[in-house]
C-alpha cells in the first residue's frame, strides 16, 4: 500500500486538521468530526446537512458553503458517521427554520441519522429527512435494502442548498430534495479497486483486461465482470442501464416532524421519455483522469441525442471519489425549470 498517509488511525483527524487550516471559511469540529459553515447558523435559513464514511471527498465536507450545505459529518474511511456528530453537527448549523438531513441509502446511515433525528427533535430543532437512491445497479447490495445513494446526491445538495439560500422553508426544501432525488438515476464503473488504509490491499481484485460494471462508492462489487472494452462501450452500458431503469416503487421511512414519528412514503420514479430535459453529471471515482470523463462525455451527448433527450446542464469532474480508484460513474437527472433555476444560483 503506497498512500501519502502517517498512521493509519489518524488518517482522517489529519486530513480534518489540514482541511481547517486552509479553509478558514469553515469551522472545522474534530471530536466528534463535522464541518460547518463559518457563519452558521444563518438567522431565518434551513440548515442543510448530509454525511458519510470520508474516502468520498469532495463529497461532502467540499460541498459546504454558501448555497450548498450548511454543515457535513465525516465519518471514518468508508464507514458512517455517528449520531453524535450528527447531532452536534444540527446544533452548531440550525436556525429557527429547522435542519434537513440529506441521507444516501446505507444502512450504517440510516441507522444512525434516524437515532440522530429523534435526539434533534428531542430538543425541539424542527427536522426532517430525505433518502437517496439513485443507483440502478441494484435493488439490494451489501450495504443497503433497496438501491445505494450515488452521484445524485451531488445534485440534490446543489438544488436544495440554492433554494435554501433564496429562503424556501423546511418543507419547501424538502420536497424539493425528494423531487430531484426520484428524478435522478446513476451507474458506474470500476476499471481498478482502491485500497482502504486500514486494510492494507485493494478491496477487490481486476486483471489488467477486466471491469466490474455496477461498482458501488464504497469498493463493493458491481452485477458483473466483463472484459476491458472501449470508452464508447462502456458508456454505452452504463446509458442502457439507466434508460432503460422503468418506473422504480419503494417504501421509505421519512421523518414526520408534524407528528413527530416516523412514516412510510410509497414513491415511485418515473422513467426517462423522449423530450426530457436532463443535467448530466459524469463522475471520477478518483483516480480516472479529466481528460478520459470528456472522451465519456462525448458519447453520453450522442447517445442522448439519438433517444430524443437534451443536456441542459452538465457537471464532469471527481466530486463522488472512492479513494484512489480508476473508474467512473454517470448520473442523469430529469430537470424542469425549478431545478435549473437552483442549479444556475452562485454556489
């Protein structure tokens, strides 16, 4: 293992350490860990705040800022963030316009951001939650019931952290989060592994001819192993996959802050139709160079094109990372003119 790193235990207190010195805009909390904006909390302004395991980054401590998050809770490499920090985390950001908790489908995740929920609601902070989960890769995985929380997580924290900005309410930003969130669909590749420092080696292995298609961010494996093959392929693939994903129903558990327990939504994603407008978003799970996204952004505008679709809005760079791996991931997010104009606002 070959990685700019001193111990392994202190990996991420480090990295937080560095994080505060060059970014003074930021207040930086390392026991326990989370981020928040300098000028938290912001008098009359829902207070958005997502997290995670680090090993993701910019995702989501980057993100904090003037019109995207107000706050994030790194947890350690690949692993979730704990109740503590998150709860910290809605003190130090809440206002008397409450907080909304961004939550990608992971089980470690959901788990403690519900315990987290009822302790924030326990104080009387108005909260509530939105789950994301965009992967089409698979129903069920290793780390989750139902489908992972991927690139439009991105997405929906740049929308929803504008419309907070220009002054929507709690439940403004939420079902504005939920909207975006059922609009977006990702897929992704893995042409290496990565390697989490407290393992020590990659944590899968590839030949040097092979890909997983349907990685997930945490290093998990995709639904097969196939042969290298070309950029336009690949693309094509990972296109397919998400095009032809028809309409999705699921059941989650969101936070009733009226009522203060939680309920069962059925939602249900409709699938992409000739006509649609879309923000894509291509994706470098870390190591996969800008020059090869455009090469694979090139083909996604073809490939839209010949279904009738328009690119509107486009994002290409590492901003969903999974350490150092080679790969990428590609996320389309059905867009009307309310997320437009928030995806437009200065960030």
């Amino acid at each position: 293992m070959k990685k700019l790193i001193n111990a392994v235990e202190n990996v991420v207190v480090e990295q937080l350490q560095g994080m505060a010195l060059a970014h003074p805009e930021l207040k930086i909390h390392i026991n326990p860990h989370y981020i928040v904006r300098a000028d938290a909390p912001v008098a009359g302004k829902v207070a958005l705040i997502s997290g995670g395991g680090s090993g993701h980054e910019p995702m989501h401590g980057g993100f904090v800022g003037m019109g995207m998050l107000t706050g994030a809770c790194p947890g350690e490499i690949f692993t979730s963030p704990t109740p503590d920090q998150m709860v910290e985390c809605a003190q130090a950001a809440h206002s008397d316009a409450g907080v909304l908790f961004l939550v990608k489908n992971y089980t470690g995740d959901i788990f403690n951001f519900e315990t987290a929920v009822e302790l924030v609601h326990a104080e009387g902070i108005l909260v509530q939650t939105i789950l994301i989960d965009d992967d089409v890769a698979v129903k069920d995985s290793t780390y989750t019931a139902g489908r992972r929380g991927v690139g439009a997580t991105v997405v929906v924290e740049k929308i929803v952290g504008a419309a907070a900005e220009a002054g929507y309410d709690l439940d403004q930003c939420a079902a504005l989060a939920r909207k975006v969130s059922q609009a977006g669909r990702s897929m992704g590749i893995a042409l290496t592994s990565c390697t989490v420092p407290a393992a020590g080696k990659p944590t899968f292995s590839l030949a040097d001819n092979e890909i997983e298609i349907g990685i997930g961010i945490h290093g998990e494996p995709g639904q097969k192993r196939l042969p290298l093959v070309s950029a336009d392929e690949i693309t094509t693939m990972l296109v397919d996959a998400i095009l032809t994903d028809g309409p999705y129903t699921r059941t989650v558990r969101e936070w009733d802050r009226n009522r203060g327990e939680w309920v069962d939504q059925v939602l249900t994603d409709a699938s992409f139709q000739r006509g649609d407008q879309v923000i894509a978003f291509v994706n470098s799970m870390g190591g996969t160079p800008l020059s090869e996204l455009y090469t694979i952004y090139r083909k996604l505008v073809q490939l839209c094109d010949a279904q009738g679709m328009t690119i509107v809005r486009n994002l290409i760079g590492p901003y969903v990372t999974s350490l150092e791996m080679q790969g990428c991931s590609l996320t389309l997010v059905k867009a009307d003119a309310e997320m437009l104009k928030f995806w437009d606002a200065p960030v």
